[in-house]
C-alpha cells in the first residue's frame, strides 16, 4: 500500500477519540448547564413573569462571557507556556499583559451591563441572592467533582 491511501486512514483513527471525547464533554457540559439552571429557579423563586425576562438576560451574559474567558483566555495561555515566557520578549509580555488588561476590562463591562439590566426585571434582592446561589452551585459542583474524584 503507498502511503497516499494509509495517511488518510490514519487521520481518520486517530481524530475519532478526540471526537468523541469532544461530544463527551459536550454533553457533561449541557448536563451541567441544565443543573444549574434547575438550581437556580429553585433557588431564586421567579414568577414567571420574572423568569420571561430573566432567562433570555441570563443566558445571552453566560454565552458572552463564555466567549470572552475561553476564546481569548485560551490564546493568553498557549503563550504563557513554560517554552515560550522564557523565549519572549519584553515588548510582547507587554502586548500579552494588555490583551489581558482588556479581556478584563470587557469582563468587567460585561457585568456591570448584566446587573444593570437584572435591576431592570429583578429586584434588588433576589439580584443578590442569584449572585450568592451562582457561587453555592459552584461550590456544590465542586464537592461532586472531589467526591467523585475521591472514589476512583
């Protein structure tokens, strides 16, 4: 066989597991997702005229956010690899310091713009109790994961 018609086979091997992990985690992530949406309904008690507007809010903030901290996030630590700080210079730790400075900047606008809207169709205290039950999940999650974890 010439290895024109092995590489192709090849390729296609050794792409499938990243593939399905991928799809794997696709669908830890939306399990996660749908966790916490049930979570946080009955932590924050919405009526449903409440929950109409908060929803779409909430879900348009997680996916711009999303964004932000992987998408740009994810670039900051290809280059902040052990090989490549040693190897840059200081002209471009400048430019990864304010690439950074900005991500932050957006995430901090980003959520200043979220809580504003939220004070448009939540009250004040149940803003504040969605705050305090975003972390309760996460801690939650967190526990799941060093109890599971732990069992292996």
């Amino acid at each position: 066989m010439k290895i024109k018609n092995i590489l192709p086979i090849l390729l296609f091997l050794t792409s499938f597991p990243f593939y399905a992990q991928n799809e794997k985690t696709n669908q830890k992530l939306e399990k996660i997702k749908a966790y916490k949406i049930s979570f946080l309904n009955e932590e924050l008690e919405l009526a449903s005229a409440e929950a109409e507007k908060f929803w779409p809010l909430y879900h348009a903030y997680e996916e711009k956010k999303y964004k932000l901290r992987h998408e740009k996030m994810e670039t900051y630590l290809q280059k902040l690899s052990d090989d490549t700080i040693n190897s840059t210079s200081e002209k471009q730790a400048r430019a990864l310091l304010s690439q950074m400075e900005n991500t932050n900047r957006a995430l901090y606008l980003l959520r200043k713009n979220y809580l504003s809207s939220l004070r448009q169709v939540l009250p004040a205290k149940k803003i504040v109790r969605l705050i305090k039950s975003e972390k309760d999940f996460n801690r939650k999650l967190l526990k799941q994961y060093r109890d599971k974890a732990g069992k292996k």
